[in-house]
C-alpha cells in the first residue's frame, strides 16, 4: 500500500514527514512540559510506596512516545491523499499503519495501563518470601510485585506484561486474609491466563485494524462510486469481522478454561474447588455477574458455576499430575461451601450439639460475628419484615455485598428445598445489581435435592462453619454463646 502512495512523489514524502516529526515533536514538548513540573506534586498527593525502576520508566516514556508518533502519521497520510486522489486507500493505509504502532503501545503499555498504581507498594519481605514459596509449587516465579491496597478494582489478582516487564497486582487486603493454598491458586491462574492472553492479545490488534480498515475502505468506495471494486471479494471482507471478533471472544473463554485446567493439575482439587467458592474475585476479572445464566454466552468470561461443572466434571475423568504437600499451607484450613457435588463432611459429635442446642436467632448472631471476623461489615436483619435475608455483610474494600440466609437446625435434619423456596426475592437482587451474592449457611447439612441451587447459591454447611471457626483463631468463642445452650 506505501509504495504506490510515495512512488514519484518526493514533495509528498517531505509533506508526510513534516507533519509527523512536527506533530510529534511538539506533543512529546507538551507531554513533557506538562508532567516535568507537576510531578514532584503528583508525587506527595500519591505518596508512592512502590519502586519504578528506571529501564520500566523509560519504557513507558517509549510507549508514550509511540502513541504521539502514531496520531500523526496516520494523519499525514490522510492529507497527502494516493497519485489518483481517492481517499479511501489511503485511509486504509493510515488505518493500518495506526493498528501496527497501537499493537506495539498495547506491549510496551500493558504492565502499566491495567491497575492505577495510587496506593501501591513494594511486598514487604515476608510477603515476597510467601509469593516466592507459592509461585514454586506450580514451577514458577513472580515478576514485579506491587500491593495495592486503595484501587476501584473488584479483582484481587493481575498478572500483566511478558518476559522481565511481568508485573504481579496483588490487593493487599487479599495477602493478608488468604491462606498459603488460596494465594496459590489465584498466583496460578493468573500467571496461566497472562502467558496465554498476552500474544493474542497484542495479535488481534493487529488484526481488528487490518479487518476494520478493509471494511471501512470497502463501504467508503461503495458511498463513492455505488459500486464493488471489481473482482474483490467483498463479502468476504464483510463477514471477516464479525468471524475474527467471534473467535477473539471464544478464545477468551477457553483462555480461562485452560487456566482453570493448569491450576487442577498442580494442586489439590479440593483446594482449587474451595478457593473458587471462597475467593472467587481471585480468579474472576470481567464476568457480568448481573447477567441470569440464560444469558452467560454474552460475557467474554464464562460464570463461576459453569467452570464449576468443568471442573467438578474433570475431577471425575483425571487426577492431578503432582498433588501438593505442603506443611506450611496444610495447618489453615478453607472454608467448605457445599457444592454441586461431593458430600460435605461430618463434623465433631460435640461441636454438632452445640450449634443444634443454639436457638436460630443466636445462630444467626453467631453467623455475623465469624463473618465479622474477616473484616466484612455485618448487619442483623432477621426482624425486618421488608428484608427477604437474615445479614447482609458488606466488604469495605471492595464494596461487594453479600445477602446471607441462615437456616438453624435444632434436630440435625438437612435443609430441604422447599425450605428455599422463598429465596427467590434475594436471587432477584443479585440480578437487578443490588447485590452480589447470596449465602445460605446452616449448621446441619444440605439434602440432595438443594445441590442444584449451588448454581445460583453458595451453599455453607455446619463442616465448613466449623473451618471457618478454626480459622478465626480466637476471634470467635463459642462460650459466648452458650447461654441459650
């Protein structure tokens, strides 16, 4: 396409680097005329914690600098116009050109542009130590580590970035509550899903500016002449988009698939299956949580209850290659929301007597306080009769919010359905925004005919209370409870 624009035309050459250099020169001036003198008060309203090194500054100065460069160029392009003075190939040709150096920013730019770094900061040793020790049980290592702790991010892992510009996001407040197991997991998926995303992703832009600017030439030459250019296949051209945008949403979904997959061969299935219950912001980034299940195929991420049927699916077909024995990780428990399959535990004789002897108003209490522990905000609103849930717990961090249904058992019978069926007015909330999820948590067990709620219901039975129990330490004491005994 370049050729047959410059052939023979010196002036027009000259013409094209004039404006380029001129554009580029005096945006590159103001850029810098700009950030030189509000940085050192940029600096003290952020106060930055996290260590930028120079080779990393200098590289976004380059990929600045080649978003500058690529604004004008495709201009110069437009204006000096082809020997026959149609516009349309030309504007192909500035499409194109403009494609080619936004894939190269999209490289240079991706550890930088996906999380504002307001807040963040550099790991402290033993967390660096911690996420070292994680990243070596599936065989790899940590790029740059920053902890952030102040972002309007609901993900609490990000890898980003490729080769020694790798950058690990990490929420502080995850660091600190996760346990060895549950950080392993999400460090996993997210070092999987960045090395397979990253190359396709710089690739299909590319791509989508090769496929958008034929389009757009092709439609421009028919507003012009009212004709398809002769012996051009333009139908082609017209489905090329659609089909390339198809494949690059399909390819995300089996991207996280895969992740899923890297993850169920490294560790316990058991531990990979808790943390997707119990984290799920771990391992989930773009997932329109207010879309009903009719409609998961519009999300570029496929719903955690469907990887949950993958995998509960794969567990029966395959083991992992290399079980995790780690002693260190193996001394904190996670918490056992009863799923789609697989029995929940029993739990101790004396333990189980206890939480039955409790009245359900003190089990709902009971409930608020080990979630409480955990830093969620937790509000007791059994007695209002215009609430449908038993808590609503808010995450300050991440403003999520959690409708939680408690069902006591006083004779160690299991939750039935019917007992659920008015829980469709706190499903309706989460769809309609209002709420992010809904938790029914009982100190007995769930019958076999509530499982298939778990696709819209995280399901928390008495073995699992009781792991959260043991993992509050002694943040919760069952003696205060024990009046009602």
């Amino acid at each position: 396409m370049i050729g047959p624009l410059l052939d023979g035309r010196a002036a027009d050459v000259g013409r094209v680097l004039e404006i380029t250099i001129g554009c580029s020169v005096t945006s590159l001036v103001a850029v810098y005329c700009v950030q030189r003198p509000t940085k050192p008060l940029i600096d003290e309203l952020l106060e930055r914690e996290h260590t930028v090194e120079t080779r990393q500054r200098r590289r976004k100065w380059l990929a600045i600098s080649c978003a500058v460069v690529a604004n004008p160029l495709g201009i110069s392009l437009l204006i000096v116009g082809p020997p026959d003075g149609v516009l349309p190939p030309t504007a192909v040709t500035a499409i194109t050109w403009v494609a080619v150096w936004l894939a190269l920013v999209y490289y240079l730019l991706l550890p930088f542009a996906m999380v504002n770094p307001t807040g963040s900061r550099d790991p402290s040793e033993d967390e660096r130590t911690r996420i070292e020790r994680c990243y070596a049980r599936f065989d790899r290592e940590p790029g740059t580590v920053v902890v952030y702790g102040n972002a309007p991010f609901s993900f609490d892992v990000l890898e980003a970035g490729h080769g020694s510009s790798r950058f690990l996001w990490l929420r502080e407040s995850f660091v600190d509550d996760a346990t060895d197991d549950e950080l392993t997991v999400a460090l996993g998926h997210a070092a999987e899903r960045n090395r397979q995303r990253f190359w396709r992703y710089t690739a299909s832009g590319v791509m989508l500016g090769l496929v958008g600017g034929g389009l757009l030439f092709h439609f421009a030459i028919f507003e012009t002449e009212r004709v398809w250019i002769e012996g051009d296949p333009s139908v082609l051209w017209i489905l090329a988009f659609p089909l390339l945008a198809g494949v690059l949403f399909a390819g995300a979904r089996r991207c996280v698939y895969r992740s899923d997959t890297f993850v169920r061969r490294h560790l316990e299935p058991e531990t990979v299956r808790r943390t997707y219950l119990t984290r799920p912001w771990a391992i989930k980034y773009y997932a329109l949580e207010s879309l009903p299940p009719s409609l998961d195929y519009l999300s570029p991420e496929p719903s955690l209850e469907r990887r949950l049927d993958r995998f509960e699916g794969s567990r029966e077909s395959s083991e992992p290659n290399r079980p995790v024995d780690d002693t260190s990780s193996a001394s904190a428990p996670t918490s056992s929301p009863s799923g789609p399959s697989g029995r929940p535990t029993e739990q101790p004789a004396d333990h189980r007597l206890f939480f039955e002897s409790m009245d359900a108003r003190t089990f709902t209490n009971f409930v608020a306080d080990l979630r409480s522990a955990w830093d969620w905000e937790c509000e007791v609103v059994a007695d209002d009769a215009d609430s449908p849930a038993d808590i609503v717990a808010i995450d300050p961090s991440t403003a999520e919010r959690v409708l939680i249904r408690t069902l006591h058992r006083s004779d160690g019978g299991p939750v039935s359905r019917t007992e659920l069926e008015d829980i469709e007015p706190l499903l309706e909330r989460t769809r309609t925004g209002s709420a992010d999820s809904v938790l029914v948590v009982t100190n007995g067990q769930f019958a076999d005919d509530v499982r298939d709620r778990a696709e819209t219901l995280t399901l928390v039975d008495g073995a699992a209370v009781l792991e959260l129990l043991e993992r509050a330490d002694d943040e919760i004491a069952l003696a205060d409870y024990a009046s009602t005994a």
